[in-house]
C-alpha cells in the first residue's frame, strides 16, 4: 500500500510532535512526505501535481495540529484546489473514490477538553464532522483519526512513543 502524507504545520521545525511524526513516517518504505509549507511557501498549489500523487497513493493522510477546531490554512486551500469539482467530486468526480483518508492531529489542550460539555464543549469526533464529510464527498473509506491531546505536556520519551504508534498505525493495512 502506497501512503501519502500532506504534513500541514506552519511552524513544522517548531513543532516537536508534528515534526517528530514526520520524521519517524518518512523511515518507511511506500510512503510519500509532503511539507506542504515547505512545498508552497507563497501558496501557490501545484493542482495538477497534487492530483497525480493522490492517484499514485492508496491512502491519503492529513497531518496537522489541529488550529481553531480545523486545518492550518494551507491545508484548506489545499482542500479547496486539489479536491475540485469534476475530479474529486460531482459529475465525473470519482478520482479518489476506493482510497482510504486518514486524519492524524495533534492538540494542545488535554483529552479531557474535547469531551461532550468539557471545555471545547464537544468531543473531538464531533468537531472533525466536516473532513470526516468531505471524505464521504469525495469517496474515500475514512479511517479513525490517529490523535494525541497534550503535547505541550509530554516528556521527550513520550513524543518519541507517539511517533512509533503514528507510523504503525498510519502503515497498518487492516484498518
């Protein structure tokens, strides 16, 4: 299985979780890395590149910390270029139906702020609605996001287990 990463972290060398996930998935055999604000520093998306690559990969993988209850902003462009009607999705729209999409976020506050009532007011399953919805739009099996809450709070030895559970669980085949 071919795996597409789309790291979207504005701040990525910053980032010790989101760069440590990076890092530790591009080991990997059959898998595909793109910084995204590396790639597009000026935001100018390469559609058309972006579209060959999802085609050549099984699984697509949105890496991002989790900004405002949504995507950094590159990524949502990204979402609004790449995914376009026609190819994605509507009339002929069916590139990407049968590949399997993949949420992998990081948050800042603890597990216990996205509970039902808790401080976000909402669970985090609840507050991906609207990816977990483009991915139904663009006929994609969507596969239980991988989330680790926190990582402001977590020791180096943490991170460095998060990294290893990211990578298995975004290879393993069985999901």
């Amino acid at each position: 299985m071919k795996t597409l990463v789309l790291v979207a972290h504005p701040n990525l060398e910053q980032s010790v979780m989101n760069n440590a996930w990076a890092a530790e998935i591009e080991k990997h055999e059959n898998v595909t890395v793109r910084r995204l604000y590396d790639v597009y520093p000026n935001e100018q998306i390469d559609v058309e590149e972006e579209q060959a690559l999802l085609l050549a990969h099984d699984r697509i993988v949105f890496q991002f910390p989790f900004y405002w209850y949504s995507t950094p902003s590159l990524l949502k462009k990204w979402q609004d270029e790449v995914l376009s009607f026609g190819w994605a999705y509507g009339p002929g729209g069916d590139k990407l139906h049968g590949k399997q999409f993949l949420l992998a976020l990081s948050t800042g506050g603890p597990e216990i702020s996205y509970v039902a009532g808790g401080y976000n007011h909402y669970t985090i399953s609840e507050l991906l609605r609207p990816l977990q919805a483009t991915s139904n739009l663009i006929g994609t099996k969507y596969i239980t996001p991988f989330t680790v809450h926190g990582v402001r709070f977590l020791s180096e030895e943490q991170v460095k287990e998060s990294a290893e559970s990211y990578a298995q669980y975004v290879l393993n085949e069985d999901l």
